[in-house]
C-alpha cells in the first residue's frame, strides 16, 4: 500500500463540478487532478477498489489449517509454566498460533487465542478485552 501523503485541499476536486452534474461519465481529467484526487484519498486513510482489484482472490483464501491443541498437553504445560515462568511486567499467558500462518501472530486470521494462568496471590497487571474473552475454571 502506498504511504499515507498530504491532505490536499477540496478547491481543486470543485472545479469543473458543475459542468459534470447529470452527466453518466465523467470527462476526463487532467494527470494533476487524478493525483490530486488520490493525494487526498490516500492522505485520509482511503484507497479505491480499483487499486487494489489485482490484490484481490475470486474466493476467501485462508491460509490456517485445522489444528487442535490437546487439553491435556496444553494443561501440563500450563501448569509448568507456573513453575517456569515467574509473572513480571508481562502476564504467563500461552499464545496458541496456527502452524498453517507461519508464525504470524494468530490462532485463526480473525483470531487470537491464549491461556493465562495466575497462581494463588499473584496478581498480573490491569489490562482490557473485547466482550468476546472467554474464561474458563
């Protein structure tokens, strides 16, 4: 994706806008105006369709693979990770990644999924969560 450029004034995008009114096509338009006209877009955060069509799959084409973690392979090691791992500035929490996203840090391309554990007057620092955590024990 192109860097973000400067915002660039609306005046240039006005001109001419009343001779286009009514009409199904639009006339063309000078290089300047077309870059101007993306300058703007981009600067905001925006990309057209059109620039990003060859970047686009006919279908969904995810690269995660079914995998499933044993509960009682992940449960041991959870729990030697309370004798392993003492809890600092960072929580002892178990990132489950799919093998199928090479490394990327992700359990599903929508999803991130961890275990926590916290042991009797341990106490993690105050963090948030979407509505969507769910807990356990």
């Amino acid at each position: 994706m192109a860097k973000p450029l400067k915002e660039v004034s609306i005046a240039a995008f006005e001109q001419g806008e009343s001779e286009r009114k009514g009409t199904v096509t639009p006339r063309a338009q000078p290089a300047s105006f077309r870059e101007a006209f993306h300058q703007r877009m981009h600067s905001n955060h925006m990309y057209g369709l059109w620039e990003l069509a060859s970047q686009m799959t006919a279908h969904p084409q995810p690269k995660m693979i079914p995998y499933m973690w044993r509960w009682s392979l992940l449960d041991s090691i959870i729990d030697q990770s309370g004798e392993a791992v003492p809890v600092g500035d960072e929580r002892r929490a178990l990132q489950l990644f799919n093998p199928g996203l090479g490394g990327r840090w992700a359990t599903t391309n929508s999803l991130i999924a961890a275990v926590q554990l916290l042991l009797p007057g341990e106490v993690a620092r105050a963090h948030r969560h979407t509505p969507t955590v769910y807990r356990s024990r």
